[in-house]
C-alpha cells in the first residue's frame, strides 16, 4: 500500500519541473525580408533603423522597445532588455512615447513616472529624468520638454491640473515646470510658443477641450484656445500649422481632426480652426501627405469601425469638411483586414515605406506591417505588447 | 441533558450502521481515552457520516480536527490543499484571494456559508481571504453540486461549489458555557485575537458569539533576482512590500434552536469591517502604491428546516445583505480617484423533498434574489430559480440523482451617476427582458461489490454564468447584451477507501479518489478592446476547452502507543486551451495562470494522551510553470513555485492529568500552542506577476478553551 502512494506520488515529480534561476528575457532576432546592405551605402536622410516602442499592458511591467535594423535586414525584439540586464524590473510600465534628440533615445514610461533616457546606437541606458504620470515629449534648444497628467497638488483632489516640464538635456534635470489644463496629452513648439492639447480624458464626461499656449520665455501658461472637445494628437505641418485630432465622447461626439491656422499671427490674434468629420486616431506627416487611421466603435454592428487615408494638406477643405469619399485608403492590397486595432504609424522618409502596427487585443503580442508606397504590403513580423511608437535613426 | 445524551447515542449508532469502512474523517477515531476529546470526535465523525450518506460523490472535505492542525489563518489558506482548485493571491495578510475550480473561472464558484450562498452582484468574485477559519469548522468543494438532493433551487446553479459550514456549539453534560480565547501573532506585525463563547440557552436552544480583530502592517521584504543567460547576476534586489496593511474586525452572533429531533432554526448575523491598503504591482520605478480601499459587509441569514410526516423536509432560508465598499487612490503620481459602491442582495428560498419510497426521493425548490447597486451606478436584478430534482438509491449498488434549474433572470440599470447627472436623467431605470436558461445535471455512482469500498462516479452538468453589473454596465466598458456564459461538465472517477490494522490498532485506512473531467466554457465572457485607446467591452467571444485529471490519496496509520501518522496527497493534472479563433496568436494556448501540474502533499504525525497531546504537520504546495498572458511565449513565462510549511503543537488539559483529578475536574481548561512556520525554504515568488509573495514567515497561536 504504501508503495503503491509513493509510486503515485512520484509520477507528478517526474513530470513537473522545478524552479530555477529566473534569467533576464533575452531578445530574438528575426530576419525580414529586406536586402542587407552595408552601412556606408545609406544616404544621410535616409534611416538606418527604426526603434519601435511597446506600450505593454498596465500593471504587466511589460514596456519593450524592438529595433528595426536596415542594415542587416533584422528585426530585435526587447532590444533594451539585452542591452541593459542589470536595470532593475527592466524597462517599466507602460510605454507612451519614443523621440530621438541628437545621439539619445527618450522612452517615455507612463506608470513608471520616468523618461529613460539612452545611447542612439547602443540602445544602452544613461539615465532616466523622473516625471510623474509623464505623457509625450518633444524637443526644442537642448531642452526637453514633457507633458504630464499631474501638476501641482490642487485643493481640490478632485480637478488636479497637468503640467509641461522642462528638462536640461545635457544635466537631465528638471528646470522649470508649467501648470496647463486637465490632462495634457500631445504638443508642439512653434516659435517661441508650445500649444498642448488638454484632454481632460479622466473628467469624462466634462473632458476638456482646449489647447494650452505656453510662452517659453518665461515657461507661463499665455492662453487657452478652445479647439475640440477630448483633443489628443498634436502635429505641425511644415506650413506650421496644427493638426489636431479629438477623440470625442463615447457613444455622443465622433472623433474628429481639426486644423488650426494663422498662429505665425500670434497669440493676441485668434487663429483660424477648420473642422473636419475626418476620424483619425493616429496620423504622420510626409511631404504635403497626411496619412492616417481612424477607428471607433460602433455599438450597432459590435465591431470597430476603421478607416485609413492619405489626403494633400494643402488641398482646400470645402464647408470646412473634408468629403471622406474622396480620401484614398493607403492600403490597396485588401490586407487591412488583418488588422485588428491599428496603433502606430509612421513613414520612411526616405523611400515612402508605411509602418503600421497592430495591437490585437492589447494583452498580446501585436504585429508590425510594412507597406510600400502604393499600398501593398510588404512584409510582418511579430512586435510586443501593444506595439505604439516608432522613431527613426539615421547615420 | 438529555438532547446531548441521546446525540452521543445517535452518534454511537450512526457509527455502527456505517461501519469502519464509511469513516469519513478517520483522524477523528483515533482518540484513545480521552474524554473530552471522544465527545467531539465522535459527535464530528457522524456529522461527516451522515452528510456523506447522502452525497452521491464524495466532496473533498477538511474538517474539526484536520482545520485545527492546519492552523490556517483564512479560508483562501485552507483551500490551497483542495485538488482541481487555483487560487489567487496578490500576497500578504490583506492581498485578495481568488479561487478558481478546474479552470472555469471565479465567477462559476459558488461560496456558500452555512447553506446560503455569498454574493458579490458586482464583479461575482468572493475573496476567500476575507473569510476567517476561527469560527469554520468544515470546509468541503464539490465539482459540480452537491448532489445532496434538499438544497436550494440556487445551490443547482453553480460549476463548482464551496461550502462553510460555522462551528456549531456543543456542551459537555451540565455545562452551560464554552470559553475560547485565542491570540495569534507573527511576522507582518500579525495580530489576530478573537474571543469565542457558547451560551446555553436551553436544552434545546444556544447562543453563540465570536468576535475576531485582524491587524497586519503588511510589510514583509521580497526580493527580485535575475541572471544573465550566461549566469551572472543581472540584478538582485530586496526591497519591503508598502501599502499592504490591514485592519479588519468580524462580530458574529448565531442563536441555534434544536427543537425536536428532526427540525431546528438558527438565525445568525455577520458582520466584516476592514480597511486596508492595496500594495499594487512592483513595476520599474515604483515601489509603492496608494490605493486604499474600505470594505463593510453584513448580512443576517436565518434557516429553519423540519420533516413533516416522516417523508416531507421542508426548509426555508432568507437572507438580507449590505456591503459597502470605498476605494481611493491618494498617490501623488496618479489622478486622483474615489469610489463608492453599495450593495444590497435580498434572498429568499424555500426547498421541499419528499420521500416517495424508501430508495426513491424528489426535491422542488424556489428561490428569489433581489440585487442593488448603487452610489457609483444604479443597477438592479430579479433572479427567480425553479430546481426539481429527483434521486434513486438501488440497493447502494446505484445511486443516481437528475436535477434540472430554471434561471430567470431580469436586469435593470442606469449608467453611472456623473453621466446620470449630466444628461440630467432622473427616470426609473428601464427594466430589461426576462432571461430565461435551463440547466441540467446528472450524477450517477455505482459500487459493483459490497465487500470493497468501490465507487465508479460520473456526472455531467451545465451551469451558466451570468454577466456582473461590472461586464453590464462598468462606465463606457459594459455591454448590456451579453448572453451569460455557458459551462458544460463532463466527469468520470473513481474512489476507494480501504480500512485496515497495524499491530491490531484499527482505525488505519487508505484512500483515493481519481477523476479524470472534460469542460467546455462558451460564450465566455472576455473584455474586447474598442476601436480608439483603452476602451474595452465585454462581448461573449472565448471558448476555452478543459481537460484534467484530479488524484487524491490519503493513507492514515494509527500506530501503537497512541501514535498516529497521516500522510495526504493530491494532484492535478490540467489543460486548458483556449480556442476561440484560429487567428489569435495564443490559439491552442494554455490560458493564463493555469499551470498543467499542481499538486500537494500533508503529513500530519502526533501522540496524544488523556490530558495532552502534540503534534508535528508538514505541508507542500507546488503550482507548476505557466503563463501570466494569453501567448505561450517566452515573455509571459512563469516559473513554478512551491512552499513548504511546518507547524507544531502542543495541547494541554489542566487538572486531567490523573484518574482522579479528572473526576474531580469536571470540565478541565485547556490550553493550546502552536507554533507556524510557512515558505520555509523562503522561497521568492510571484503568484501573480508582479505581485511578490512573502519568504519565510512565522506565527505563534495561544488558545485557551474552557
């Protein structure tokens, strides 16, 4: 009998394993598609590689960054956890943003209240600039600047304002701090003036709806302009105008992209806003193209509504609509439909390649999709989590 | 008196008509002379008895004297050693935790405490930490129902179902007091008092009361170490886990009426009110967290059951419960956040059976629920469920028992009051269309031969799961058209039980239970990402298919000079697949946080005497490797883990000691001491990822016992 319980006990043992020493995920490499050519054949505009940032899902500690590499023709996933083993729990929590400024890299680590900051080419850490519940960055003068969803502590718990910061890039010390609207999200620097977009997204349903002007002299907020309710994105074009997308209320206002002119009038002259009923979530400027996506969900067909586009900036907004019939889709090939939630986008612009990715179900691995000029798809390769953010490096 | 005598007496012939070879908890009978001890463990034993005569499959129970070694400090800690169960547990004295049977999923378990089940209309998740052991004194999971025929029409509803059962009081003869008073203390800054007493009322009648104060900081250190490929130190860090404290207190009061040999009422009143702090992940960069959440639940439940005519048990539960919970995030970093939710659930059921012949019994059963929440968002649900069920007993050779639920369900809600305030919308909610679903089962049990203890089982069931006020209406995320999901359970085992003699001591025996299941979980409910940002719905998209193997044993030697040695093991084997779409990445993947093995083993060794006895328990816990995501991929591997835990006791009773002290002593104190050890390999781990468990931990249990 006795044997017999043993003998059972044993059978589990020998089939399951036991711990060992938890090693650092390692990155893989994956070959694509392209031609591998050497590093000197590269024009100086043309990009030598992308770095691709993943969100990772809230609480999962599961922000990456993958590489893109022209040269070789590869694809590196979780390049930074290889090149940096020895930073303690890895990247962070929740990845929003990735810009290059000179020889850096700057991730943005939403949940881990930090900017981190590494070498162009190595993708090895320097060091991180502190930033609570920090949101995009953008660069002007040797200065970064960064928006974030909580300034100064408010008397009300209740209605906390967010905040620009300004860091010296050669020190990474905070300098100076400016309190704009609720939940400031994207920005950009035209002259001396930085225009944030003030969401409000965790007011809903009061979102706000305006865009901060900040006067970089004295780092003071100059004016608010109302734009759109729930704005997000914030792109200048090379006519230095605005882009400006909302993503509007659930289920009442459709998300929308305005545009926002004659600011080179300055800040005492209103400036001229143009509506359009163009849904976009994510867009990037090539030349005089704009491309984009736009998704929303629609409770009637229990499914999400997509649309891509490209359309000319410069081409004239009739009744201060766009027709949507007229704006192309960028995919030709019919393989958009693989696609379940499209996340990030970007263009080479060099050559005119489209980068799309995709983040599935968020709690999965998504996918990058490279598409050519015309529309076809080229090649896919499997990212991290919640693939969001690219950024180019060139030689 | 004479109700306690004629009990021992019941007791003494319910041993005799099942024989050693039914001795459901045989660690009961195994007390040599001790008096005392011989009057609860009989009285125990036939309380397992009788309860297992009418169950078709036997549940897996831990019971008196088994909890006690254990010496547990929730329900959660106690249900680890269950076979086919996952839990939960985000770490420490107040982390919550979750349970989840053969990979179903939280919201298919039904708790049930003292017959009547507990609600959580809101997210549908019970966690089992909150629940105390100090005053339980029989735990038992059963996959499927109880296939006890009198229940509740709900009781039929659930995939898998745990039942609480509170100690009921008992009086040695002219006693009319019991006293415990219990101090626990240990690492994390654990204090856990509780005071217990037993009031006779009458022969029939008693009062009973207990009162627990629970009372941790939280703090313990954890440690995250990483090695290169190559096998250098990545990094290696020790940090101390913050914002995990816990103040909690729990009254309860039952009053118990045995007013004839076949009926009782009892009503009880429970009350829980903690506060705690919410540790959060260990993510890059930050260390500590600021969520504080408050919680208040109360209920008062009363039963009464009789046998009318010989043949017709009636019984009649109702229950009224308020829980109020508040949440804040005070961290400086985050947007600032509070909530407040109330919610009330009344209940009512009524349960008839009736013997038609002696092998032949029907049941019918209705209940009705009523469930509120309000505060954050307005909504309310009807439930009504009609059961019928019927059970046949041939001979003890077959026994087989068919039920069939009716649920109707009728939803009513109004978004969340912001949104309420904002569209200016002051209206009665809308009530939706009646739900309705009918779920069968079948349980069948067949012994070939009366000369063995052999019995072939098998069941097949359906339950569903229906959508929380969470899935439904959780601001901007909820789906008012969810369908509930759909559980369907197939079954085979065995079990045998095998009593035998060491040096011709009786009472040793072995045991095993073996089953091997088959569920399919469709329309599950799963949180779907919506177009633009992190807007999630709910939609009715999964189907996960279930395949495992659960094996029990039990060997239990009682050995000369009042030895005994117990040893116990189980093991599951399990997976779990997720095959909703063959375009998914994690098609024909695992799902998370299933592991394919899991397993535990309990060894119990002690020596006991007429006035002391002592006693040394091993336990093991192993949960094998799994994935913290959907994707089997090398990112979302975890790595098992295992515990091991030791414990030792002594008990004592004073003015036992001697023949003639114990005549003169008529109702001896006693007083007890043990003392606790987990995770002594100290071993760091994560149950969930991100979550860091606490190494080696201690704790010192002093109770006295009038």
């Amino acid at each position: 009998m006795l044997i017999s319980l043993c003998s059972l006990l044993l059978i589990p043992c020998s089939l399951t394993s036991c711990r060992s020493d938890e090693i650092i995920f390692p990155a893989e490499y994956e070959v694509l598609p392209i031609e591998s050519r050497e590093l000197t054949s590269f024009a100086p505009n043309e990009p030598i590689g992308m770095y691709l940032h993943n969100e990772g899902n809230m609480g999962s500690n599961k922000a990456t960054i993958d590489y893109l590499d022209f040269c070789n023709g590869t694809y590196i996933r979780n390049i930074y956890g290889e090149r940096n083993p020895n930073v303690i729990k890895e990247l962070g929590d929740v990845g929003n943003d990735i810009q290059v400024y000179g020889h850096r890299l700057y991730a943005v680590i939403n949940c881990s209240h930090k900017v981190e900051v590494m070498d162009l080419r190595t993708c090895r850490r320097i060091g991180q600039i502190d930033i609570p519940n920090c949101r995009y960055i953008r660069f002007h003068q040797d200065k970064a600047y960064i928006s974030s969803y909580v300034g100064p502590v408010s008397i009300d718990p209740n209605a906390q304002l967010g905040a620009i910061f300004e860091v010296d890039t050669a020190t990474l010390r905070i300098t100076r701090q400016v309190t704009v609207g609720y939940q400031p999200e994207e920005f950009e620097i035209i002259g001396n003036y930085l225009y944030v977009a003030n969401s409000g997204g965790y007011r809903t349903p009061d979102y706000d709806s305006t865009l901060s002007v900040v006067d970089l002299t004295d780092f003071r907020q100059v004016k608010k302009i109302p734009v759109c309710v729930n704005p997000h994105r914030v792109r200048k074009d090379p006519y230095n105008r605005l882009w400006i997308t909302s993503r509007g209320v659930h289920k009442d206002v459709q998300p929308q992209l305005v545009l926002i002119k004659n600011l080179e009038l300055g800040i005492k002259n209103d400036p001229e806003i143009q509506y359009s009923k163009i849904t976009s979530s994510e867009m990037v400027i090539f030349g005089d193209s704009m491309y984009f996506y736009g998704s929303h969900w629609s409770d009637e067909t229990m499914s999400n509504q997509i649309t891509y586009g490209v359309f000319n900036i410069q081409s004239p907004i009739p009744n201060n609509q766009y027709p949507i019939s007229n704006i192309q889709s960028f995919i030709t090939d019919g393989t958009e439909q693989n696609i379940k939630i499209p996340y990030g986008i970007q263009v080479n612009p060099y050559n005119g390649d489209i980068y799309i990715t995709d983040a599935k179900n968020y709690v999965s691995s998504g996918q990058l999709h490279c598409y050519s000029r015309e529309g076809k798809r080229k090649w896919s390769v499997r990212t991290g989590d919640i693939p969001a953010h690219m950024c180019f490096v060139y030689r | 008196m004479r109700r306690f005598v004629s009990i021992v007496f019941f007791t003494l012939l319910c041993v005799a008509a099942f024989s050693q070879n039914n001795a459901a908890d045989s660690l009961l009978a195994l007390s040599p002379d001790s008096l005392i001890a011989r009057y609860i463990d009989l009285e125990e034993y036939t309380i397992t008895a009788r309860v297992k005569e009418k169950d078709i499959i036997i549940p897996q129970t831990l019971s008196g004297v088994q909890l006690k070694k254990m010496n547990a400090l929730s329900v959660a800690d106690a249900i680890r050693y269950f076979s086919g169960v996952q839990i939960k547990d985000y770490g420490g004295v107040g982390g919550i935790k979750t349970v989840n049977i053969r990979s179903m999923g939280t919201n298919h378990m039904g708790v049930y405490y003292n017959g009547i089940q507990l609600g959580n209309a809101q997210n549908g998740q019970i966690d089992l930490g909150k629940y105390s052991l100090e005053n339980i004194e029989e735990i038992q999971l059963y996959n499927g129902q109880k296939s006890d025929i009198w229940q509740s029409a709900r009781e039929f509803g659930a995939a898998g179902s745990i039942y609480l059962t509170t100690r009921r009081p008992r009086f040695a003869e002219g006693k009319n007091v019991n006293v415990k008073a219990q101090m626990r203390a240990g690492s994390f800054a654990l204090i856990d008092p509780s005071l217990l007493l037993d009031v006779k009322l009458s022969e029939t009648m008693s009062l009973t009361m207990n009162a627990e104060l629970i009372s941790s900081n939280g703090k313990y250190p954890f440690r995250y170490r990483r090695v290169t490929p190559s096998g250098e130190v990545a990094y290696d860090t020790t940090a101390i886990r913050q914002n995990g404290d816990i103040n909690a207190i729990r009254v309860e009061a039952a009053v118990n009426h045995y007013y004839s040999n076949t009926g009782f009422w009892k009503l009880q009143l429970y009350h829980y009110n903690s506060e705690r702090g919410v540790p959060g992940a260990i993510v890059n960069n930050v260390w500590r967290n600021g969520e504080r959440l408050w919680d208040r639940n109360s209920f008062v439940q009363a039963t009464w059951q009789d046998e009318l005519f010989n043949r017709w048990s009636v019984r009649i539960n109702a229950k009224y419960a308020n829980d109020y919970t508040r949440y804040i995030n005070n961290d400086d970093k985050l947007i600032h956040v509070e909530n407040q939710y109330l919610q009330q659930e009344l209940y009512f059921t009524m349960a008839h059976k009736v013997r038609i012949f002696d092998w032949w019994d029907v049941s019918a059963a209705y209940d009705l629920q009523y469930n509120a929440l309000s505060m954050y968002a307005e909504a309310h649900r009807f439930t009504h469920w009609l059961s019928a069920a019927t059970a046949i007993n041939i001979k003890n050779y077959l026994r087989l028992q068919a039920s069939v639920l009716g649920t109707f369900v009728q939803d009513a809600s109004q978004s969340n009051n912001s949104e309420r305030e904002a569209l200016n919308n002051t209206e009665q909610p809308a009530m939706q269309a009646l739900n309705t679903k009918l779920t069968p089962a079948l349980f069948l049990s067949y012994r070939p031969t009366q000369l063995v203890d052999l019995r072939l089982n098998a069941f097949y069931k359906q339950s569903y799961r229906y959508p929380t006020f969470n899935d439904l209406y959780y601001t901007d995320m909820g789906n008012a058209y969810l369908k509930p999901e759909l559980a369907k359970q197939h079954n085979v085992g065995l079990s045998f039980t095998q009593p035998f003699r060491i040096a011709e001591q009786k009472g040793s025996e072995f045991r095993l239970n073996a089953d091997y299941y088959y569920n399919r979980i469709s329309d599950k409910i799963i949180a779907y990402p919506k177009g633009q940002q992190f807007r999630w719905t709910m939609l009715n998209l999964g189907l996960v298919k279930i395949n495992g193997i659960d094996i029990n044993a039990q060997l239990h030697f009682v050995l000369p000079k009042d030895f005994y040695l117990t040893a116990k093991a189980q093991y599951t084997y399990q997976t779990a697949i997720d095959v909703t779409d063959p375009n998914d990445s994690y098609y024909g993947d695992q799902i998370p946080y299933i592991p394919w093995h899991s397993g535990s083993a309990v060894g119990m060794f002690g020596w006991q005497n007429d006035w002391q006895q002592y006693g040394l328990n091993y336990s093991f816990i192993y949960v094998g490797e799994r994935y913290n995501q959907q994707e089997n991929i090398i990112y979302n591997y975890t790595q098992p883990w295992y515990t091991h835990d030791l414990s030792v006791f002594g008990e004592w009773q004073f003015g036992a000691k001697s023949k003639e002290s114990r005549a003169k002593t008529k109702y001896p104190i006693s007083l007890r001491v043990a003392l606790d050890v987990n995770n002594l390999l100290s071993q760091d781990y994560d149950v969930i990822l991100n979550y860091p468990m606490p190494k080696r931990n201690y704790k010192c249990t002093i109770s006295i016992t009038y």
